[in-house]
C-alpha cells in the first residue's frame, strides 16, 4: 500500500499554560484548606475546649437537664466529627492524586464533603504538580506525574554535532492512517553519509522505581521539557526492531530495555559520548546502541549518500493485491506532483462533497449505518404484513444521500463488533469466576488491541486479558475478542456507556460517562460545544455496544429522537430534568438496597435480565443557571454507583459538582488539563446532524401511506425484445455476468464485486464508497482508480461510443440502462404486472407474475465467497428481495386461486419459500390453497412441515406465528392434538 512520502512540519500540539486565575484558584483553595483543617480545630480547642467528659460518665446523666452548656458541647463533638469525615477526605483525595489509582475511593456518607475536598485539592494541585495523560501508555485517568520517583537513565548516548540539519522539534510526518514519515531525506550539499546521523541521542528505557513501565510521555517530560513532545520519540523510533526482537508500532507500549532515539535537544539524565567515550555503560549496552542506530534513518541516509540519481517512482499498485491482515486502513489519497501524495481536503475536489466528520467516525458511522437498517427492515416487514405491492421505499438524495455516503464509507462494524465481544467475553468469565465487574473510566480502541482504564487495581486479569502498562489497565488482542464456548450468549453488555471522544496517533478513547462520580463538563465555543455534543448523543443513541439505555437530552437544536426512539428522550428545560432525575435516583437507590448491590456492576454481570441496571445517561446542551446547576451537582453525586451519567455544556469554566472538565477548542482539540487529555475531538458539525435526521425520516416517510414521488420511481429495464441488455448479471442465486468476455481469473473478483454494487445502487455509488466497500481497511486514490479503469474497459461501450460505466454530475459511478441484472427484471415484471398493463389484463398478469417468479432461484449472491461482500450487511436489499419474490408469489397464487387452479397456487407458494422461507404470509398462503384442493392429509402434512420448519428456523421452544397458528384452528382443528403426539 503506497505511504505518505513527504515531510511536512506541523505546529506542535497545544500546550496548556497557567493562568493567573489558576494561581488565583489555587491560593483560594490554599486558604480554604488551612482554615478547614487547621482553623476549625483551632477555633474549636480556644474557644469550647474539649466538648467530652474525663471520665465515663454515669447513668444519671440521661436524667439530667440539658443546658446550654451541655448543649454547646454536643454540638461541637458534632463539628469535631464533620471535621474528621472532612480531614479523611481530603487525605483521601491526596492520596489518589498522588499515588495515581484514578478518582478517589468514596467516604462513607461523606458526599458533599468528599466534592468539596475534591475540588479544593484539585484547584491545588493543578499549578503544583503535571497532569498525568491519558494519551501515552494509557496512564490512569486522573493521575499526576510523579516528578521525584525516576531513576536516571542506564545510557543516554549523544555524538558529536555535525554538518547535517536536524529536523525542527515540532515537525511531524503529514501522513494518512497508517502512513509512515519519509525516512530518506536528501543530504545536505556536501555532507557524507557518516555525517548525516552526528547529534543522534539514544536513551535505554529502565522503569522508575516503584512503576512497572517507564512511558514516551514520562521520557519526554524528563528529558525534553514537555509530556506532549512524546510523538517525537515514537516518530523517530516506530517500526525500528528493539534489541529484544520486539519493535515499537503504538505509542502505549513500551518495554524495559529497549533503546530509543532522541530528537537533538533532549537533555537530562547520564549523557554521555558514544560509543567509545562511555566507560560507565556495559559494553553489551554500548553494542546494542550500535546494532540499534543501524536500523534507523541514519542507515538508509548513509546508503543514499553514495547514491546521488533519484529513485524512479514506484509504478502503481496492482488493484487485486491482497493487504496484511493487520493493516491499517488509509483514507482514499489523491497523487501529487512530483510522485508525492497528498490528503484530499474537506469539500474538496478529492471529498467528492461527503461529510468528513462521519468520515473519519467509524463507530458512530457503523452504528448509525446499523440502526438505519434496523429501522428500514422493521418498516419493511411492517409493510409486507398489512400491504401487498408496496413500493420499496426512496432512495435518499442530496445532502442525506450524501450522509449515507460517508457512513458506508466511514464505518467500521469490525471495531463495533471487535469492542462489543471483547467487553461482553470480559464480563461473562468475571461472573463465571464469581468476580465482579471493575469500573472502567474509559477505552482505548487501536487497530489491534482494546485498553481498558480501570478505576483502580482490581486484581489479575483473566485471560485472554493481561496487564497492560500498569494494573489498573488491562489489555487484549482484538483478534482475541470472542466470548468463551461455554459463555451465556445472552451476557450483558457491562459498559455501555462507553462513547467516543476523539483520537490521538489512531487510537480512539472511549470515556464511560456513567463511571464519573460527578458531573462532565464541557466548554467552549456554543457551537463547538454543540458540535462535540451531538456527536456523543448519536453514538450513545445507537452504539452497538449496548443492550438497552436511556438517553435525555436537554437543550438541543435538532430533534434526535428519529435516530433512536426507543432510547432518546428529550426535555424541555433543566427544571424538567432536575425534577424527573430527582425521582429517577430515588428509585435507582432504592432498587439497588432491595437488591443488596453496592452499584449497577454487581446487578448487570451476567445474564441480560434486568433492565433497571441499564444506563440513563444525560447530556445538557443548555447551560443551566446557578440553582439548577446546584440541583444537579447534588444528583450527580455518587451517580456513577447508580448507572447515571450527566454531561453539561457550558460557556465558562468552574461548574458546580464538576469532577471532569473537558474543552473544545476552535481549532478541533479537546482539553483537559487536570487529566492531561489532548484529543483530536470527535464532531458532529450540525449541518451533518441535520442530514442524518433527513436520512432517517426519509426512511420513515417511504411507507405504505407515503405519497409517490415522481423522482422515486424505481429503475424500470425495457422488457420487450428490443430491450435486450448488451450486459446481464445474475444475483438472485447463484451470480454469473452474461455478455462481456470473462476477465482474467486475477482480477475477476474484485471486478465482479464493483459490478454487483453498482448493479445494486442504480441511483450511483460514490467512488469512494466502491472502495471502501472491496476494501474495507483502506485503499489509495491510484489504485481505486485503477479498478474503476478496469472495470469501465470490461463492460465496454454503447453502440455511439459512450462508455456503459459512467460519472454523473455529482461525481457518483453510474451504469447505463444496457447494464441489467436479473434483479432489475424482477422488480419490472412485478410492477407492470400490478401496477402497469397486468393490473387489467388478467392472461398478462399472469404471464409476468410467472416469468417474474422463474427469476427467484435463491437468496441474494447465494455463491458469494467467505470475506468478500461484507457491505452487504449495511445494505436493505437482501430484506427487500424475499418480501418481492413473495409479493410475486402471493399475487399469483390468488391469480391461479381464483382461476380454479389449486395445485398451480399451491406451486407458486413453494417456488417462493425458497428465497423467503421464514415469510409467514406465504406459509398462511399455502394453507389456503391446500385446504381449498379438500385433501385434509395434505393439509395435516404441510402442517406438519411448517411447524418443523419454524422450529428450524427460530428453535423447538418457539412456536407457530399468531395468525397461523389462528388459521390452523380454522382450517385444521384436531392440528393441535397431532402435534401433543
């Protein structure tokens, strides 16, 4: 796969700098801590003394009458304990500040006191110690670096400065996914091959004491005077083999041991010369150091400084080459002068117009794309049982259209599904092992593995799961996320509220937004707050990592309800939800102490059977006044024991109850300084909100009861002899192209595949949603291109020389009406024969509805082979096909019913149930038609076979459909008593 092959600087991330109103803050919370834990007790020693008595007192003081003094002194013993809860607090907030074990455990009965102290500690902190990231190592939610528990490196390495220029600190590689930087820079003018790598710095990572592993962000932090600076080293060091064997591919996951390359400013810990001029460090490190820069840029410099002739460019890539199982996918990138390549802007010529941040969303595009079939389908067999010959629904255009183009393009089910069986196996073993469920803070999703951030060490973890870069993480491969043989397939989804924030180096971070103890804040700009917002509402509305939740939203300016209505709530103020909320909490509580569960955990490991473990989780786009805020800082607290999250947005910074605080910047990042957060955020521009609710409604208006539209009139193919097609494919059954000579056995099914997806989509397919179809882990713009050329030259051209394959205005890949499949045929039989000249004739009916059902020889691509055609799951048509061949089946059937000619009905019925076996309304059908012959032992055995068929269809304990089995009682019933024997 062709790789990014220019160097281009980039501005460094965003550093957070204190302000004075943090120096301000954290003076206040000074003073406020010293008056609360050394005033009080002052106070209460000058001015009350000790509040209990010297002695043990006897049984007649309950008979003595209380004064004032007696009074005063049970109220001060009353302060003393308050003051005592509020010290543990605070010792408590500390210690998870420091120690780095995530949020604090919770004080027994100490809500309002432990918020209190939480936040005081963390204004305090925040100028006084780094927050930890969540970006490198995955390093526990929360944390603070520990700046005086480091051991000084074994060997950090430094020659001396040569001729040669080093790379700017903040240059960066500007590459695709999975692109790698161009390791074969020129030589500067003069300038030998052993003096390009002069300067290079090696460090040999060693785990502080007390740690188990070292990070690039605690290296760059020590070494380079900044955290975020950690994309430098693994930059300079990726992919480069480890003395170990091992090499480094994710920024996370580093080893003791491993040698890395500095950039030329790193400073700090035992510099020395190398390799002679160390005699402190082993010779066995020295010679690691050597093998080690011989692997880096620096060898591939040297080797093109005695070679001063360019390189030819490399010729294009074959389109039928097979890519590694574990690669990467690469957006679609567009070639550039020079043989370099570029990443087609946003809206640009490259973009073909599609909505780039479902582009580049691949969990909220799947489960988007998911819940649009959902719906579709549903609405579909809605249709089929109270409508016959109902039309098959209109295809989206502008700008929904153009939605779904970039959710077909942008969704990965494969990480939906790789996530959602990772977590669900996790929780099946913990139940079957009699372990709870931990809470998780948050998810990191790779290419290849699942982190998850635990709230604190919660033991081993069971296998597949390990240890990741502490233990409060654990890690599995994703290709090992599979629940276990003997697992409940009915396991609870254990975090669904679980929702993407953003990406940092291709890892996705998910944060669990019911595991807050406290309420999420997010500021910003209104509409980049609103932007991040819709975003979260969406994914968490239709995530397929979840069994049931409820999600209330307050404030928004477009309706989501269409999206997910049997999840989405909508309020109408803050007022609103503070009182529903209000009852909410007390029922949740009061569930929980019936149930004898310390938190929702406890009640959803396992079996999925109680639905008041489910997650509510809240999301405020308005931003709430003074009261309110108050209102809901006092429902937040403890809320994460309750399976209830809240996420606000507001305009300024510092809201009441607030645990997280997050910010969205203009440029796209999101902050959060207290956890050491810097994300590329996850948005949901609103313009793109507005066109997947059009979507969805166009969906829901494309009904039985739906008005035609002219424009959605369905592609109708010329069915008389001078209509015949230059080129025609089978789908229905087995697939076969009749007309053009076969292509070469290399390239045949990749063209194949491009051919059945057009043939599918007459309105056009984007030329990016072909490829990200026949290649779902990515492909580049040549080799796409490449396909498209291939494919254009198969089908050939028009008697005038048009091409058969061709591009609309819009950009779209479009096949013209010589091109039929026999999908097509059907579906033009079928509407003249009840809606054209068949619905008044009814010898012609009957011959198109005939011909029509001959076309039915199977499902959909019944041949197609294993690991291809996997955007078929995103499409209706394989709901569609079965719901037309019964249509045909059913019309004809009461056509043969009606002529007298009962065996011919009964075999129409049959021929269909073998597209549409699990049509119930063919299985009613074909009892009519065998009881009208009088034969009842023929009607007694297809009884028989129907009920044997259901069972093989949906298990022996389901029985008969409502309606057939009312139909039996009509027709048949003693059936009853046949099956009881």
């Amino acid at each position: 796969m062709a790789r990014n092959t220019t160097r281009t600087p980039r501005p460094g991330l965003p550093r957070h700098r204190r302000t004075a109103g943090d120096f301000v803050k954290a003076f206040l919370a000074f003073v406020a801590l010293a008056a609360l834990l050394a005033g009080v007790p002052v106070a209460l020693a000058h001015f009350v003394g000790w509040p209990l008595p010297h002695s043990v007192p006897s049984a007649d003081v309950f008979r003595r009458e209380i004064t004032a003094d007696l009074f005063i002194k049970v109220l001060t013993a009353l302060v003393w304990l308050a003051w005592a809860q509020f010290a543990a607090c605070v010792l408590v907030e500390v210690k998870a500040e420091v120690s780095g074990v995530g949020l604090s455990p919770r004080v027994p009965g100490a809500g309002p006191s432990q918020l209190l102290a939480r936040q005081l500690v963390a204004a305090l902190l925040l100028v006084g110690a780094a927050g930890a990231s969540l970006t490198p190592g995955l390093a526990q939610l929360g944390n603070k670096l520990d700046g005086g528990n480091h051991r000084p490196p074994v060997a950090v390495a430094e020659q001396t400065p040569g001729g040669g220029q080093e790379q700017p600190a903040g240059a960066r590689a500007d590459g695709e996914r999975g692109g790698t930087a161009d390791r074969a820079r020129p030589a500067p003018s003069g300038a030998t091959g052993d003096e390009l790598h002069k300067g290079t710095k090696f460090y040999r990572v060693q785990p502080p004491e007390g740690r188990h592993h070292d990070s690039l962000w605690e290296i760059a932090e020590r070494h380079l005077d900044d955290g975020r600076r950690y994309k430098e080293i693994y930059e300079l060091n990726k992919d480069r083999v480890q003395p170990d064997g091992e090499k480094l591919t994710e920024a996370s996951l580093i080893r003791p041991g491993w040698i890395m390359e500095m950039p030329a400013d790193a400073h700090g810990g035992e510099l020395v010369q190398m390799p002679d001029e160390a005699p402190r460090v082993p010779e066995q490190v020295r010679q690691e150091i050597r093998d080690y820069d011989r692997t880096g840029p620096h060898a591939e410099d040297r080797q093109a400084g005695h070679q001063q002739p360019a390189q030819p460019a490399q010729p294009a890539q074959d389109v039928n080459a097979e890519q590694p199982a574990g690669a990467p996918a690469e957006l679609p990138i567009e070639t550039a002068p020079g043989g370099a390549t570029a990443v087609p802007a946003a809206g640009g010529p490259g973009s073909f117009g599609l909505a780039e941040a479902l582009v580049a969303a691949p969990l909220l595009a799947a489960g988007l794309l998911a819940a649009l079939g959902r719906r579709r389908r549903t609405e579909l067999w809605q249709a089929a049982a109270t409508v016959a010959g109902r039309r098959s629904g209109a295809a989206p255009t502008g700008a929904a259209a153009n939605a779904r183009d970039a959710l077909m393009v942008g969704a990965d089910p494969a990480a939906v599904r790789d996530l959602d069986r990772g977590l669900r196996s996790l929780s099946a073993v913990l139940s079957a092992a009699s372990r709870q469920l931990p809470a998780v803070y948050a998810a990191w999703l790779t290419d290849t593995e699942l982190h998850l951030q635990l709230a604190q060490d919660s033991g081993e973890p069971p296998a597949p799961w390990r240890e990741g870069t502490g233990t409060a993480v654990w890690s599995v491969p994703r290709s090992e996320t599979r629940l276990p043989e003997d697992a409940d397939e009915d396991t609870a989804a254990p975090y669904p509220g679980l929702v993407s924030l953003g990406t940092v180096d291709g890892a996705r971070l998910l944060l669990n937004l019911e595991a807050v103890p406290g309420i999420v804040s997010l500021t910003g700009a209104a509409a980049d707050r609103a932007d991040v917002l819709a975003s979260v509402a969406a994914e968490l509305a239709t995530n397929g990592w979840s069994d049931r939740l409820t999600l209330t939203l307050v404030g928004f300016d477009q309706d989501l309800r269409a999206l997910a209505p049997a999840r989405i709530r909508v309020l109408d103020d803050v007022d609103a939800l503070v009182e529903a909320m209000r009852v909410e909490t007390r029922q949740r509580r009061a569930a929980l102490s019936t149930a004898g569960h310390d938190s929702v955990l406890t009640g959803r490991a396992g079996r999925a059977r109680h639905t008041q473990w489910a997650p509510h989780l809240v999301i405020v786009a308005a931003e709430p006044g003074e009261a309110e805020a108050a209102a809901l800082a006092e429902l937040a607290a403890g809320s994460d024991r309750l399976g209830i999250g809240y996420l606000v947005g507001i305009g300024g910074s510092g809201l009441q109850g607030a645990s997280w605080e997050l910010e969205i910047t203009p440029a796209g990042r999101l902050l959060a300084p207290l956890l050491g957060l810097e994300l590329d955020a996850q948005k949901l521009p609103q313009s793109q909100v507005e066109a997947v609710v059009e979507l969805f409604a166009t969906t829901a208006d494309s009904g039985p009861e739906h008005d035609p539209d002219p424009a959605d009139s369905p592609f109708l193919v010329d069915i008389t002899e001078a209509g015949r097609p230059a080129v025609y494919a089978r789908l229905v059954g087995s697939y076969e192209v009749i007309g053009p000579v076969a292509p070469d056995d290399e390239r045949s099914p990749l063209l194949h595949e491009a051919l059945a997806m057009l043939l599918l989509h007459r309105e056009g397919v984007h030329p990016r949603v072909l490829a990200s179809g026949l290649w779902p882990r990515g492909v580049t713009t040549d080799v796409r291109d490449a396909l498209v050329a291939r494919l254009r030259d198969w089908l050939g051209t028009e008697p005038d020389g048009a091409p058969r394959l061709r591009t609309d205005a819009a950009g779209r890949l479009t096949l013209a009406p010589s091109v039929v499949s026999d999908l097509d045929v059907l579906r033009t039989l079928h509407h003249e024969a009840t809606q054209g000249e068949g619905a008044q004739r009814p010898a012609v009916r009957e011959r198109l509805l005939t011909d029509a059902l001959g076309l039915a020889r199977g499902p959909l691509l019944t041949d197609r082979p294993a690991g291809r055609y996997g955007w078929l799951e995103h499409e209706i048509v394989e709901a569609q096909l079965p719901l037309l061949v019964a249509d045909v089946a059913l019309a004809l059937s009461a056509h043969h019913l009606e002529a007298g000619r009962v065996e011919a009905a009964a075999e129409a019925v049959n021929a269909a149930l073998v597209t549409a076996p699990a049509d119930e309304r063919l299985w009613n059908q074909l009892l009519r038609a065998v009881h009208a012959s009088g034969d009842v032992a023929l009607l007694a055995e297809t009884a028989d076979s129907l009920v044997a068929r259901n069972a093989a269809l949906g298990g022996a304990a389901r029985g008969l459909p409502p309606r057939t089995e009312a139909l039996l009682d009509e027709l048949l019933p003693t059936w009853r008593g046949a099956q009881a024997n």
